[in-house]
C-alpha cells in the first residue's frame, strides 16, 4: 500500500537549469585584403580609399593619385594605350585628372603643352594611330577644364622609339603619349640678315627681290624625308600661330645633288612638312609646297655636315596670290578675223 500510494503520488518536475544570458559575438575585424578603388593597395593603408593611386614611381605607396616632381615646365607622366587602340582606359583617369590640375593652376609654367603620340612598329598605320592617340588625350583634357587652344595633337607614329627590343615590353612603353612644354605662340620676327656670302648666282625672281630670309629650317637625314622629333617643337609653335591667324607658309624643300633621286626627295621632304602641320589642324589650302633639287646651299664643303644642311626644308610667310592658270592650257583664241 504504501508502494501503491508512492506511485500516486504527482512528482514536481525538475527545476529549469539557469541558462546563460547570450553574448555578443565580437565584432569582425575588417579584411585587409579589401581594396575598395582597386589600385592595389589594401584599404587599412590606403590613404585615399576612394581614388585610386598614379603609378608613376612617386609615393605609389600612400593610394592616392598625384604627379611626381616635375622640374619647371616639364611633365615626365605619360599615358599608355592597349595595342591597336586610341581609346583612353579608366585606370589613365586619375593620371589626367591630376594633369589637368597642374594644367589649369600653373598656366605660366605650361603655356602650351604638345601632346605627342607614339605607336609600335608591330601596330597598324602608326602615324595615323598616333594621332589618334593623342587627340583622345587632348579631348579628356578638354573635358577635365583645360584651354583648348593650349593643347595641340602632334603625331611621331613609330619614328621615335622609347627602346631597342622587340617585345611586349618595350612596346607597351611605345604605346603611349608624352607631354612636351612648348612656349605660347607669337607673331614671328624676321630675323637680322646674316653676314652676305660670297657672290653666286641667283634665280632671277631672288635677284630682283632680294634674298628671302626662312622663318624656319628644318633639316633631314641624308637620303630621308622623315621628320625627325626634334624639328616637331618648331612646326607646333607655328601651326597654332596659323590656325590663330590668317597666313599663308611657303614650304620649299631641298635636298643635295649628291643624294639619291633629288628632285624627288626635295619634294618628298617639303610634303613631310606639309602633311605634319596639316596633321596639326593647319588647313592645306594654307600651304604652298615647292621643290628645288640644288637652289641655295647652305656650305659648299664635300663634308658629311654639310651635306645635311643642304637637306632641308625651308618654310617662309608669304602674301597668298591667285593661283597660275594650269600649264600647257592654250591661250584663248582671238575672236578677231
């Protein structure tokens, strides 16, 4: 019985076991693999999370995009194009946005600045595509707030390579286009005459006007009729003084007696210059080439120096005239009986 009334009995049930209060998880530490403007630097130690760096060699290390140390008036960046492409990529962004700054809050150091566009010996058409080039990065400029009367696209295609090899390193260093400081254009001064050489004779046109003095020279290679990068400067300060005013530039292009085909390469080298000022923006209907094979040399020596001086082009402002009736036209016929 007293089983019996043990089983009967209700049994209280176990008390709850006191649970603790739940804690919260501690906060996860940032990824330092995170790299929010993808420059390659991880955000913890980025300085500027939001703008990616300008690899350019100067404090790549801190994120931020700027230029490095530039000696007065000279720009060292360059901007760099995929193969057999003008079109600007995001990652040159940041490089232009810091140039057009400079540009625009340093007007007196960078007057007028010369964009000169390379291409690769591997790539097609490169004068074309270097012109593209630098075109493209004039146009960022302009949309970024700079002059566009102080940027001028100039083409040097594949004439000036940055190195020797053939390989894909070296072409990407082709593949770019550089900054050049030019001074602002001016009017252009005659300059003194130089001391007079000894007497020769004279087309007659020269000698009943007097010897006409070349506003610029620009010389050529012995047997070329390819500009080299140094004259470039030169012909960019006149295009803009050109297509800012109405003038007319006489291109006469010579070349030595002793050169291979003369005629031919004093004409190809006075086109040379004509087709680069064009490429400037110069209308060609502003352009009047001519060719001489000896016309006036500049030494007499048989020496390799003077051979080049007597390669050259010389260009001259001149008053433009209507144009000669076409030779070998006849003469209208004489309506009198």
């Amino acid at each position: 019985m007293a089983l019996a009334a043990c089983a009967s009995t209700p049994v209280a049930p176990p008390a709850p076991s006191p649970v603790a209060p739940p804690v919260a998880a501690p906060p996860q530490a940032p990824s330092r693999t995170a790299d929010t403007d993808g420059d390659g630097i991880p955000d913890p130690i980025d300085e500027c999370e939001g703008e990616p760096e300008t690899p350019n060699g100067f404090e790549d290390e801190d994120g931020c995009p700027d230029l490095a140390p530039q000696s007065p008036g000279r720009l060292v960046e360059r901007i760099g194009f995929p193969y057999d492409s003008a079109e600007v990529k995001p990652a040159a962004y940041p490089m232009l946005d810091a140039i057009a700054i400079l540009l625009k809050q340093q007007p007196q150091l960078f007057p007028l600045v010369a964009l000169e566009g390379h291409a690769a010996d591997n790539e097609r058409s490169p004068m074309r595509l270097s012109l593209a080039r630098a075109s493209a990065v004039r146009v960022a400029l302009m949309a970024r707030g700079v002059d566009a009367g102080r940027l001028l696209a100039r083409a040097s295609g594949s004439t000036a390579p940055a190195c020797a090899q053939r390989n894909e390193v070296c072409w990407a260093r082709e593949r770019t286009v550089e900054f050049v400081t030019l001074t602002a254009a001016a009017a252009p001064s005659t300059p003194a005459p130089e001391a007079a050489p000894p007497a020769e004779s004279k087309p007659a046109a020269e000698s009943a006007a007097g010897p006409s003095i070349p506003l610029e020279r620009i010389e050529f290679k012995k047997g070329s009729a390819i500009l080299a990068p140094s004259a470039l400067a030169e012909l960019d300060v006149l295009a803009g003084f050109m297509k800012a005013n109405a003038a007319t530039l006489e291109i006469v292009g010579y070349a030595d007696e002793r050169e291979t085909r003369p005629a031919a390469l004093a004409e190809a080298r006075a086109g040379s210059v004509k087709k680069y000022m064009m490429a400037c923006g110069v209308s060609g209907a502003h352009l009047i080439v001519r060719a001489e094979r000896t016309g006036r040399v500049t030494c007499r020596s048989h020496s390799a120096n003077c051979a080049a001086r007597d390669g050259r082009a010389e260009l001259r402002f001149i008053e433009q005239q209507a144009p000669p009736p076409p030779t070998g036209t006849a003469a209208p016929a004489s309506t009198q009986p």
